[in-house]
C-alpha cells in the first residue's frame, strides 16, 4: 500500500517543516540516501542531509526529497523543478526516530495487505469464521465479536487480555447483548443511519453504558445486511488502517456467511433480536427478556401462534428468500415476521382481530404458498412469549 507525499507532511506537521509540493503522488517506500542520486523514482521519499543535496540536481520526473538541513542552505530549494520537498531543521529532529516514523506512516498499511492475504489464505484451507477472526484478532489487537443480522452471537476472537467492560463480557457469555446497550442500537439514528445505507465501519461511542467505544461494520450481500462485525476498544486506540482491515474482512466474509447456518437473513428490526435470542439460546436470562421485552413495546403475555414456513425443499438463495419475506411481510403488516434458519416465520398476535380481515389474510397467504411451492406448519396459541421455542418445534 502507500501513503501520499500529502499524509506523510501531514504526519510530521509537528516537526514543522517546510513543504513544496508539486504533485501528490503515492508514496509505497523510503531511503536514505547519501551520495547516490542517480536513477531516483517517483513512488519513493529519499531522505538526505542538505550537505549531501546535490546542488545541480535535474529530474524530468517527480522526485520525492525530505531534506534535513545540517548546513546553511546557500542556495533555493524552492527553485527545484518537479521535486516535492519536506525540509526539516536537524536540531529539532532524531534522524532514528524520524525513520521509525516513516515506517509506521508508509508501511503501516503492510498490515492491510497482510491481513487480506492471511484472510484468503484461511479461506482457501477451508477455514471456518472463528479461526479466521482470530487470525484478524492478531493485527487489530482487540476484541471481536460477528452477530448474526439480529445481532445474536455467532463467534467471537477468544481474547486473551482483560477486557473490563460487563457489557461486552455479558455479551460473550449469553449471546445477546445488554438491554441497555440494545436500546442504544435500535434507537440511535446516528447507528441506525449509516448500517442501513453504508457498508463501511464506522465508531460507535456509548460510554454511558461502557466502558469502551466499538468500531463496527456491516456484513451485506445485495445491500442486505446478514451480519455485523464488531470490535471493542479495550486494548489499543482504533486507526484509520483497523476501519480498513475491517471492511475489506466484511467483503471477503461475506459469501462464507451465507453458508454458516448460525446467521440468519432477516431484516434488522428490533423484535427481530428478542425472537432470535429464545430460539436459539438454551439458558435464557429472564432479566433479559423481561427488560428488552420494556424496550421494544413487546407483548410479554398474549394469544400468540407461529406459522413457520418450510422454503428448504429446494435450495433457496438469498436473494429469493428476501423476496419471499418481502411478499409476506407486505401481506402480515401488522404481525412480526422474521427468519429463522432458512425459514420464514410469522409470531401472530391474535389481539382482537377482526375475522374478515384475517380471511383477507390467510387467502393471500395461501396464494403466495401456492405459487412457490411451500409447506407451512402452525402450532398451537400459547401465552408466554418465553415458549415461542416449544411452538417453533
């Protein structure tokens, strides 16, 4: 990778140098170069003392020079043609330390580079998502975590340093986050916004409630959100490379998810993640329920049933099952329809709905079931919401 003549002057604007620039062009290397300033090209920086400087240097191509002044300069620099120019004062830098400066600036974006390859290289070995974000784990030194699109926990890096934030270790530990911190994510347009529309990361800051800030990026297919990476601030500052690393992992992820039968392809609504959390978790915190159940305007206690449609008879791509849900979404507008392990399923709220209505219903949804093929089981009413698992099976 490389970084522009331009971000290089701007990394060292603390030693106050003097810039020229008359291109900005990428730069992918450096040398320090004392009296060899022959056959120079344009993609490199050349450091040198002034007293080396060649006084009739000539280039018919742009040069990169970071000059430091050791002597009087006896003659204009900024007369030089086609040369891109930092001049430093000697007495105000460590030429060791300027060098290991260059290093971090230049070539700290190697580690992109080689967390690609090491993701690829994983997937060709057939290397599932869990080892894969523990390679990752490696170059972003910090917790990660990958949830499903109603951000159930799918795996996690295994973290070996202190992590120090209940929320985050809560989440490891039963699945599903923190009322609190989920209130945050569905309420926040600020978090909201940018996951629906972009598919880059971005830092989310709910010190409120954490300990730490989390960098998080959206893992889409077709801009359908099924996952979401997440990584938490707890072992060292985040950098513009870690947001890199993390959306070119979403995009290479991507068609590994589809076939991981831990995340679902649902539509990232709030009910969605409570659904989610009791079909799939085998403790269940009753805490977590009960308040999330608050948050969400959920019904805890009603008539309910589920009508859980089979689309497995045949493989079914995302994108026909997104158009599926879609359909019957549109059909069930008032009831909450989800996916769930290549299944779409439809949690009805029996209220005090009137029969004419529900007959509208069930002979469009009849039709839909029709004309693609489906089965669809119902089971019995139950009351509690806690045994949408026992009517699921």
């Amino acid at each position: 990778m490389s970084a522009t003549f331009n971000e290089i002057s701007t990394k060292l604007s603390s030693k106050n140098p003097i810039v020229i620039i008359r291109k900005n062009i990428n730069i992918s290397n450096y040398y320090y170069i004392e009296d060899d300033f022959d056959n120079l090209n344009s993609y490199s920086l050349y450091i040198c003392k002034l007293s080396n400087f060649p006084k009739d240097f000539k280039s018919d191509k742009i040069i990169n020079f970071l000059i430091i002044v050791d002597v009087n300069i006896k003659y204009d620099l900024f007369q030089l043609k086609n040369c891109n120019i930092l001049i430093l004062e000697k007495d105000k830098i460590s030429l060791y330390k300027l060098l290991e400066d260059l290093q971090d600036i230049i070539n700290i974006n190697a580690d992109i580079i080689a967390s690609s390859n090491s993701i690829i290289d994983a997937l060709s070995q057939n290397q599932n998502i869990d080892d894969i974000i523990k390679t990752i784990h490696h170059y972003l030194q910090n917790p990660i975590i990958i949830t499903n699109s109603a951000n159930y926990l799918c795996c996690h890096s295994g973290d070996d340093f202190d992590i120090n934030d209940t929320i985050w270790e809560d989440y490891i530990k039963y699945g599903y986050p923190d009322p609190n911190y989920l209130e945050k994510i569905y309420y926040d347009i600020k978090f909201v916004q940018p996951l629906s529309t972009e598919s880059d990361s971005h830092i989310i800051d709910y010190l409120d409630v954490m300990e730490h800030r989390i960098l998080t990026c959206p893992i889409k297919i077709n801009n359908f959100n099924v996952a979401y990476i997440y990584v938490l601030e707890a072992n060292k500052p985040f950098n513009k490379e870690d947001s890199r690393i993390l959306n070119i992992l979403g995009k290479i992820l991507a068609p590994s998810i589809i076939n991981d039968s831990r995340f679902t392809y649902c539509e990232n609504t709030q009910v969605d993640s409570i659904i989610y959390y009791l079909l799939s978790c085998n403790n269940t915190q009753p805490h977590f329920l009960e308040k999330t159940c608050e948050i969400l305007n959920l019904e805890l206690y009603s008539n309910f049933f589920l009508l859980n449609i089979n689309c497995s008879k045949e493989e079914v791509k995302i994108e026909k099952l997104k158009e599926l849900y879609t359909l019957i979404k549109s059909i069930f507008f008032n009831q909450f329809v989800f996916i769930y392990k290549n299944q779409i399923c439809i949690l009805y709220i029996t209220r005090d709905d009137n029969p004419h209505k529900f007959k509208i219903y069930s002979k469009y949804f009849l039709d839909i079931c029709e004309k693609y093929n489906l089965s669809v089981g119902i089971s019995d009413i139950f009351f509690n919401l806690h045994d949408i698992k026992i009517a699921y099976k």
